[in-house]
C-alpha cells in the first residue's frame, strides 16, 4: 500500500515546483514594485531635501537607488512586461485559432449534412487538448494578471495624483507628458489583454451552433452519433476555456470596464482631493 502511494506523492511533488521559475519571476516584480513605490514616496518627492542633505550616506544612497530604479524600470518596464504581454497574447490567438478551426471543421459538415464518426471524436480530441492547455497556462497567468491589473491601477491613481499637484510649464509639461504615455500604455495593455482573453470564450462558445446542428444528422455509417455529440457537449458545457484574474474572475471585455471605470472613479476623487 505504501509503494502504490510514493507515484502519487512524487507528482504531487514535481507538480508543486512546476512552475517555481515563474513564481520567482512573479516575487522579483513585486519587489520590484514595492521599491517603485517607495523611491516614489520617499525620495522623488523629497529630492530637494535629499541634495541639501549634509550626509554623504544618504546622498549615496539616494543616488544608488535612483540609478537601480531607472535600470529596473526601463528592462522591467518596457522591455519585460511588454514581452509578456505579447506571450499572453501569442497564446491566446494561438488557442483562438484552433477553436475557429474546429468550428469551420463542424460547419461544413454540417453543410454537407453527412460526417464521419471518427471526424467527430477526432474534433473532441483536439478541444479536450486545448482545455488542458488553457488550464496550464492560467495556472501561471492567474496571479501574473492580477499583479499586472493591480499595477495598473495604481499607476493610474499615481499618475492622477501627479497631473493634478504636478505643474505644467517648464520641465514638468515633459513629465506630465511621461506620465500621460505611461498611463495609456498600462490602460492599453489592460485592453489588449481582456480583448484577446474574452476571443478564446467566444470562440468556445460558437462551436455550440454547428455541433447541435448535427444531432438530427447521421454519419457515413448510418449510425445515430446523438449519444458522441450530447459528450461532447457535455465537455464544452463543463469546460470554460478561459483565463482568469487569480482565479477569481474571468478575462474579458467586462472586467476591462470594470477596472476602467474604477479607475476614472479614482482619478476622480484624487483631483478632488488634491483640489482641495
């Protein structure tokens, strides 16, 4: 009993430091963010006394944490994040592409009014693989996404704050202009990412009409394939074919207004606030 027992624990085990690397991958940007934020609150907004400072410690520091935060932000930034935004994305139109192929495949045998049996399980074989696929993928998407919308939204509430204390002559028109490309960046990626994520659910989803349309057809066999069509059905009902923002909440259109409209409710308050 004890020897039937040590497979199962071994793929617990290797299941649980599956996806180590990106996990470390995901504590090194939060760190990162957490630094971020406090150069903001620290020593961005205190620069002038920092450089009046008599202590050469604290102008050294402030020195070395200036050029980390300027490397960090531009690899992590602009070069890091955006190619895991593409990978995301390269995903999903990758998995979008083999639902509208199993949809156009469905479709014309529909029109044809005649399929083959083994056609059909073949097409079930194909989505079955595509769900185990997308269900990897948002075990190691969920938590990266919920950090990226949780970034967002608080570099937009960040950059609210700025626009409405920040002045707009001289060098702060630069940073204000900065601060408004940043923030159509992040609300982009924000859209990008819903956008294709909400594609692979509709795409799903429109595999529905040619698959029940088959149910009163009969295959080349002459055989009634109900019994292989109400499975498959069964599978598509049960699978969601969707990534998710840890798990919590699906990725789509919906959730991208939400997020906006939080954020234009925020930005709101904050110029109020800072009016005052």
């Amino acid at each position: 009993m004890r020897l039937q027992q040590l497979p199962n624990q071994a793929k617990k085990r290797s299941e649980r430091y599956r996806y180590l690397p990106i996990q470390i991958l995901l504590w090194i940007s939060v760190i990162f963010s957490a630094s971020y934020f406090i150069y903001i609150f620290t020593i961005y907004d205190h620069s002038e006394d920092v450089a009046k400072s008599d202590e050469d410690t604290v102008k050294y520091f402030a020195f070395f944490l200036k050029v980390f935060m300027w490397l960090a932000y531009n690899i992590f930034l602009h070069n890091g994040l955006s190619i895991y935004v593409c990978l995301f994305v390269h995903f999903c139109l990758l998995v979008t592409e083999k639902l509208q192929m199993i949809n156009r495949s469905l479709d014309a045998k529909l029109k044809r009014r005649i399929y083959s049996l083994e056609d059909l399980r073949k097409q079930r074989r194909i989505f079955c693989t595509l769900q185990q696929i997308t269900s990897e993928a948002n075990e190691i998407f969920a938590d990266i996404v919920f950090l990226w919308i949780g970034r967002i939204v608080a570099r937009s509430a960040g950059g609210a704050y700025h626009f409405s204390t920040s002045p707009w002559t001289g060098e702060g028109i630069i940073v204000q202009i900065l601060l408004i490309l940043d923030t159509v960046y992040d609300i982009s990626s924000l859209v990008i990412l819903c956008f294709y994520a909400g594609r692979m659910v509709k795409s799903k989803s429109e595999i529905l009409e040619p698959l029940t349309g088959l149910c009163g057809l009969s295959n080349v066999q002459l055989e009634n394939c109900t019994d292989d069509i109400h499975f498959f059905l069964s599978i598509m009902g049960y699978s969601s074919m969707a990534m998710t923002v840890w798990n919590v909440s699906p990725l789509n259109m919906n959730l991208a207004a939400t997020v906006l409209g939080g954020i234009g409710s925020n930005a709101v308050i904050i110029y109020q606030l800072s009016s005052t």
